[in-house]
C-alpha cells in the first residue's frame, strides 16, 4: 500500500482567490487525494495523500493551473542493460515531484521531468539507492558519455586480454597440439599450471572484471539483478569450483575433478571486448549531435572601438556587429546589415544550394559563408540560437520512448530473474539426469545459461535506432521534437495540408497579365505598379514584384485614393489609373465584357482577377495567386505512391481549394474551415475513415490542429507557436520534407523491428542450447566461452544493424522556402 506524501507544486496563471479555488477543486477530484490547499500569495499548493505527481500535474494542466516544471539531465556510469535503465527509471519516478524519467542505454543518459524545485541532490541519491553513479550534465554543452566510456573499456579489455592469453594457452594448446601439453606436464608441471591459472583468472575477475562483481552482487542482493550479476554468476561459480578442485580435491568426485579457471577468464575477456565494440557503435551513433554542436566556432570577429577585433564566442552579446569573410563559418544567428554573398544552410536544412543573403536577411550560426564579406547584428547567442535549439530537440527525441518499448520493459521486468530460475533448473537437471561428470556437465551448461541471456541486445534495440535515425533525419532538414513522434509518423495512414504558406509560397504574386486592345502590356505593367506603390496590400506588393522583375521604370503616383471593398485610384504621368474588381468597373462605367470570359476562367483556377482601366477605358486584366511550391506536386504524388492518402484543410473558398487541391492530386478537400475550427477537420476525417493522421502547417491558427493530429507537422519557416504545437518540424520550409520525415519514420521503425526480433529471437532459441538442449541429440554441448562469445556479438549485430540507418537518403531534395518573385506569363495570342 503507498505512503501518503505531501507535495508542494507551484502554479502558473493563478490571477483571483477564485482561481486558487478551482485549482483546490481539481486536486481534491485526483484519486488518492486527501487534502488540498492552494494559496494564491505564494501561487502553490500543497497536495496529501497516495496521488500520484503525474496525475496532480495532468489534473492542474486540464483545469489551467499548471504546475512549474523543470528538466534535469542526469549522466549514468554503469547502465549496462535493459534492466538496468528500468530500474534508474523506476528509482527516480518513486521520487515525490518526478513525472517522468526516460534512461537511454545508448547513451548513458536520463532524462527527468520534475516540479520546479527538485531537489538534484534527490535525483542523484535515488539513482545511486539503485546501485548506479549519477552526474549532472549541462544541457547546453552536449557530451559524449561514449567517448569515455570507450576508452575505459578498451583499457580494461587489453589488460583482461592479456592476463587470459597465457591462462587460455596453458588450458587450452594441450587440446589443440597433444605435443603443448607433455611439454607443459614435463617442464611446468600440471598443478604449477593449474596454479598458474589460478593466479592469473584471480588477478583478471579482480582487475578487470571487477565492475561485474561490485555493481551485480548488491544488485543481487538487493532483488534486482541485472547484466552484470548474470556474469558475476557464472564466472564467479566456475572459479569457485576450479578453485575447490585446486586447494580440496578430496571434495569432488575424481571425474569430477576439472578447472575451468579459462572460462572464467575469457567469459570476462569476451564480455568486456563486446562492451568496447558497443561503446564505439555507440560513440557512433550520436555523431549527428556532435557534428551539429561542432559547427559553432570558438571565436569571431566582432566591432569594438569601430576596429574587428577577434573574441572568444562565449563573449558575443545580442546587438554586437560581427564581420563575416568568405569561407567562415557565421558564429550565432543574426541580421545582415551589409553585404551581399550566398551561405551553404544544408547542414541545418537539408537544402543543398547555397542561400543569397543581402542586407535584412536572418543568418544561423554554423552556416558557412561562401563568396561575400557580409557584416550582421547578432540577434541570438548562446543557448537561445536556433543550432543550440536544434541540438536540444534532438536530444529530447533521442531520449523519447517509443510504444513498442513497453513491449522491451515488460519483457526485461521478469527476464533476468527467470534466466537465473532456468539456470538452476538447469544444473538440477543435470545434477539428476546427466551423464558422469555430472557435476561438471552441470556447471558448463549452468554458467552457460547465465552468460548468453544477458538483455544487452534488447536494451539497445530501440534507442540506438532512435539516435542514428534521428540524426540523419535532421540531416535532412527533419527535426523530429519527440522520440514517439518516429513511430507514430511510420504508422500515419493520410496527410492533412494546411494551403497559405505550407504547400504554397504564403504571399501573393502576378499570375498574368491579358492587355485588352490597343495596350501594351509592359506600359500597363508600369503605371499599375506606380499606382500600387501607395499601397501596403499583399497584392500591390506582388504587383510591384513583377514589374521590378522586368526592370520597368516605376514613376511616382499622385493623387492615390484606397477604395475599400472596389479597389484603388491613382494619377500616373497625368493619366488616371483605376485597378479593382469588376464592381469598381461598374461603378465608374467601364465594360469589362471585352475579358469577363478570361476572369471567370483565372478565378476557376484559384486566382484572384482585378481590372486596370486607363483614361476610363479597360486597359487589361491582371491576375495575382498564391504560387505553389515547386516541390507541392512531387510531394503529393510520392505521399500517394507510399500507401498515403491527402487531405486539404484550408479557410480559402471552395471553388479556390478545389482548384488547387485539383491541380496538385490531393484526394479530399475541406474548405472554408474557421482557423478555430481546424482541429475539428481534423477529428471529423479521423472519424470518416481517415485512421491516424498527420497534419500540416505554419501558422498561428494551424496550432490546435497540429496538436489535435497524431502526428504535427510544422513548416520550419512558419510561427514559433506552430513549431512549439508540432511533433516534427520541416527546418527548410519546404513540403518535400514531409516525404522526408515519412520516409525516415518508417525506415527507423523498420530497423527497430528488425533489432527487436533479433534480440528477442537470439535468446529465446540460444538459452536451450546452451542448456544442453543438443546434448541428446548430437553429443554437442555450448561452451561458456562460445556463450559469451555469442552474447557479445548479438548487441554488437543489433548496434551494426542500427548504423546502417546512417546511409538513409532522401526521397526528395528540400529547395527551400524562399524563391524570387516569377515573371507574369502572357496571354495567349
């Protein structure tokens, strides 16, 4: 039964006593709750009882009080295994204030979601009752616990390699070269051999393979065992035994009497030899992280006293100008206030041409410039740069749990425990039925049970596909913000595009331009865009666009009058401008009949039609959409030739909506949609068939949608709500990503699958052999050398398996967000 506790949580949004009052009434409804206060001076509340910080936390976030929460990262010496990151998991969530806690094995790492005031020392002293040694890691400063690790291990290896070489060579040449063993019965002598082994597997469990006996026993003892009391166990029995036969041989039955001070030796050879090989997959599948935060520079050039001096980048201030030469890399983000030159962004996007940068245009730290010198004004250092974002995001994706793992935990719950029950079994069996020695025969297939079922494999299927595939999508200008977002978006059966700003450019442009009779279409051009240029509209902007595009002399306009609802009126070289729909037409009384045909057909295609008149006669008919994208079309047909269905939610009329919709191939089309009513469309096409769905946007009113689908998806180049809404965010803007971020879901699901089966697989058909399963059948028993041997090599195949992810390309190449304003087709002739 649980211990009633009392928690402390300070809230957010408590402006009224009567807002104290509605968050004491949804803690009071929490199951397990006794009592509740909440004290609106100190904005906290004080919860006793069984309750759960999870659910006090879900109930105040529903009722919009929510707790202040904090996230501390924590770095773990000694996690070996799959059992190993449960029980740190289980140790910290049993901590009063922690709602989350997710170990990564790959890693070394755990991430802790907690009350804000949690104690670190809590966390640090609940890990180590676990039997574990926890640190502190900055957030901001990513580590490579891999690095580390790989060198402690290698040492360990070579020095248990070679104290075992000599114990493997006395043991073992004699059954290899008849010849070896007479000279070492008659120069050695066979005890001093014997004693020989004793010494040297002595020195290698106590040097060496230490760390198995020191972290396994009181893990043991303590009723969680793990990986390394499976091999404490087994080396420690085959040296106790060999030991006895050496110092009591009156003990043991004389065809009994055999040492196997050589298993012992090379079972923890091979076991600390398998955790080097892990250690450098390891070290390698993090290497995404540690390429992006490898991209900031030490030092940049910086304006002090009106001279580029070069600082340290720790000294950068938001407001200072920084000197930008060709070939550096650009040290924070920032602004172009002069220059002109092309930065290669594809590190961050994904977009493999060089961007032009002029003066305004935002620069990302960790970017290379190519041709120009450019001058900019930081505008964010340090932590708050849009690189360090980007390695957060990862890490907190890395660190994800995906749903098939609680297929891993609950498996590993029992694993280690039933592997030791079958191990007794198993040397009952034998000790019972088995041939004469059969106290040796006991012992090999006992110690052999222990060493090939340890769970390594199983603890590293998951995360280390989570971190190669991760990585490489963010490679791609795909940045997945939750772990569970990977398996989630492998499974999504239709795609649900918002249209302003995700499948199209999200600003108007001219479409075309039909002159009527007796107009040129360049002098039409001109003194429209003149007439527009007193206007701040999207479309006198486009307007303008295409006539500076053309290089066309735009003249001051006089006499500029806004029409609201018809359009506008402007003098231009002493001739009268009119531009607007058909009804200013009508009201100044010009025929448009002459292009009516033309502007119902522009309007069927989702384009806007305005009229220009002249000196009172109808001068031509401009045309202004919203261009799609280049990669829209290509996006839709590859999302199709996936198995993927699409979907269209947009706010824009229908005829508009299906037009588009039409000319891209998307199937279903929602139009018309209030920006508070997206994330409704998005329930009603779950609940017309559409099964899980992902949706896709860039705006402030895209938010409840991208929250509302199983999977979000947020145009990088979009709002910062929208992005903070999202489970995946597309960094270069462009809707080829999405095909990405499918593409890398399902690819890392796949591998996972694949780990999982092998892991699973590998000890569930291994553990009967090397229990004697062969031994009636074939005369064949598993060493406990070979047991080890096998074991290493399944984590080992799992992490070769997850690298693999590493080579994973692109379906289709993001060309960014930003394109030049296009030249407006002519008419027909």
């Amino acid at each position: 039964m649980a211990l009633a506790t009392t928690i402390r949580l300070d809230l957010e949004n408590l402006s009224c006593a009567g807002c104290a009052r509605r968050a004491d009434g949804a803690l009071a409804a929490v199951a397990g709750v006794t009592s509740a206060t909440t004290n609106f001076a100190t904005r906290s509340a004080e919860v006793t009882g069984t309750a759960t910080t999870a659910d006090l936390t879900a109930a105040l976030r529903t009722a919009g009080y929510p707790a202040r929460m904090a996230r501390t990262d924590l770095t773990v010496a000694g996690m070996s295994c799959a059992s190993c990151t449960s029980k740190v998991e289980r140790a910290l969530m049993a901590l009063p204030g922690v709602t989350a806690a997710r170990a990564n094995l790959a890693t070394g790492t755990v991430m802790v979601d907690h009350l804000a005031g949690q104690s670190a020392d809590a966390l640090r002293d609940a890990v180590g009752q676990a039997g574990y040694t926890a640190t502190l890691r900055d957030a901001d400063a990513p580590t490579d616990p891999a690095a580390s690790e790989t060198t402690r291990t290698a040492r360990r290896a070579a020095l248990a390699a070679a104290l075992t070489l000599p114990v493997f060579v006395l043991e073992m040449g004699g059954h290899l070269i008849p010849a070896f063993h007479h000279w070492v019965h008659t120069t050695i002598g066979h005890p001093q051999a014997w004693w020989l082994q004793f010494v040297l597997t002595t020195l290698v469990l106590a040097g060496p393979g230490r760390g198995f006996f020191a972290q396994g026993i009181p893990r043991l003892l303590r009723g969680g065992p793990d990986m390394n009391s499976l091999v404490a166990l087994g080396t420690g029995a085959a040296w106790a035994y060999s030991t006895l036969v050496l110092v009591a041989p009156a003990l043991i039955p004389e065809a009994a009497r055999a040492v196997y001070f050589e298993a012992a030796a090379v079972i923890v050879t091979l076991v600390l030899l398998g955790r080097w090989m892990e250690a450098r997959a390891r070290g390698r599948t993090g290497a995404a992280i540690r390429a992006l935060a490898g991209l900031q520079p030490r030092t940049a050039r910086v304006e002090r006293d009106g001279t580029a001096t070069e600082v340290p980048l720790e000294q950068i201030r938001p407001g200072d100008i920084l000197h930008l030469r060709p070939g550096e890399r650009v040290a924070v983000d920032g602004e172009v206030t002069s220059g002109t030159s092309h930065i290669d962004e594809s590190m961050i996007s994904g977009e493999p041409m060089p961007v032009e940068k002029t003066e305004g245009a935002e620069v990302i730290g960790g970017t290379v410039n190519t041709t120009g010198a450019l001058r900019f004004r930081a505008t964010r250092v340090g932590g708050d740069t849009m690189l360090a974002s980007i390695i957060r995001t990862m890490e907190a994706a890395q660190a994800g749990r995906l749903p098939i793992e609680a297929l891993v935990d609950r498996v590993v719950a029992v694993f280690v425990p039933v592997v030791m029950a079958v191990a007794a079994l198993t040397v009952a069996v034998w000790l019972a039925l088995g041939p004469d020695p059969a106290l040796t025969f006991a012992l090999v297939a006992g110690v052999s049970v222990l060493i090939i079922a340890c769970p390594c494999a199983m603890g590293l299927a998951t995360p280390t596909s989570i971190l190669v595939g991760t990585g490489r999508a963010a490679e791609m200008g795909v940045l997945f913000r939750r772990g569970e977002a990977l398996q989630a978006l492998a499974e999504v059966d239709l795609v649900a595009f918002d249209k302003t700003g995700t499948l199209t450019e999200g600003r108007p442009e001219l479409a075309s331009l039909h002159p009527a009779e007796g107009f040129e279409e360049a002098e039409v051009l001109r003194l429209a865009a003149a007439a527009e240029g007193g206007s701040e509209h999207p479309i006198a902007r486009a307007v303008l666009r295409a006539a500076e595009a053309r290089d066309l002399p735009v003249p001051q306009a006089d006499a500029f009058e806004a029409r609201p609802g018809f359009g506008l009126s402007a003098t231009v070289d002493g001739r009268h401008v009119l531009i607007g729909a058909a009804r200013l037409m009508t009201a100044e009384g010009i025929d448009t009949s002459p292009l009516s045909a033309t502007a119902d057909t522009a309007a069927g295609r989702g384009e806007t039609p305005l009229f220009v008149a002249i000196d009172g006669r109808l001068a031509a008919l401009l045309t202004v959409a919203d261009p799609i994208k280049p990669s829209a079309r290509e996006t839709i047909a590859r999302l199709h030739a996936m198995g993927v269905r699409t979907a269209l939610i947009t706010g824009d009329a229908t005829a508009t909506a299906r037009s588009v919709a039409a000319e891209l191939g998307i199937e279903e089309v929602l139009a018309e949609v209030l920006p508070t009513a997206k994330a409704e469309a998005v329930t009603r096409l779950r609940g017309t068939g559409g099964g899980r769905i992902a949706f896709v946007g860039d705006g402030i009113n895209d938010a409840p949608a991208l929250a509302e689908a199983d999977v979000g998806i947020a145009i990088g180049t979009g709002t910062d709500v929208a992005i903070e809404a999202a489970d995946v965010v597309l960094v270069s803007g462009d809707p080829a990503g999405v095909v990405n971020a499918l593409h890398a879901g399902r690819a890392t699901l796949r591998n996972i699958r694949q780990n999982l089966a092998w892991a699973f697989g590998y000890n569930t058909l291994l553990i009967p052999v090397a229990a004697g399963a062969l031994w009636p059948v074939a005369g064949v028993m598993l060493s406990p050398m070979l047991a080890a041997g096998a074991m290493s090599l399944s984590s080992v195949s799992v992490l070769a398996n997850a690298l693999r992810l590493r080579g994973l390309k692109p379906v289709l190449t993001p060309r960014g967000a930003t394109r030049p304003a296009p030249t407006p087709r002519r008419a027909a002739a």
